[in-house]
C-alpha cells in the first residue's frame, strides 16, 4: 500500500474528503494544525504555480489515479 500527501484549498476540503470516502479507500486521515494546514495549502499554491510556469515537474493525474 501506498501513502501521499495532498494539499487541498480550504474551500475544497469538504468535498474532496466526501470524494475520497466514497472512493473506499482503506484509511482517510486528517492532520495538522489550522496554521500547518494554511502552510500547506499555500506551499501547494506555488508549487501548482512553478508547474504551470513550466519551472517545475508535476505529476500527472493518471500517474497519480494508477497508483490507486
């Protein structure tokens, strides 16, 4: 089994954490201070923004669904 870390915008948590409960998956955890999870979400922010830019090697959705 594998293990990822996901940065989600507060306005998006609810929804993604439904989504990811229907999916069945064996185990759904949340972690971290309010403070960790704002780090997080705005560290996720500009990574997405490297990423667009084209300064930085995302990971593609399928890659990261076959993993699944």
């Amino acid at each position: 089994m594998k293990k990822i870390t996901i940065k989600i915008p507060n306005h998006k948590y609810a929804f993604f954490m439904e989504l990811i409960q229907n999916l069945g998956l064996e185990k759904v955890k949340s972690e971290g201070t309010r403070e960790e999870v704002i780090k997080g979400i705005k560290q996720g922010f500009k990574e997405m923004n490297l990423n667009q830019e084209g300064e930085s090697n995302g990971n593609e959705l399928k890659d990261f669904l076959d993993d699944l």
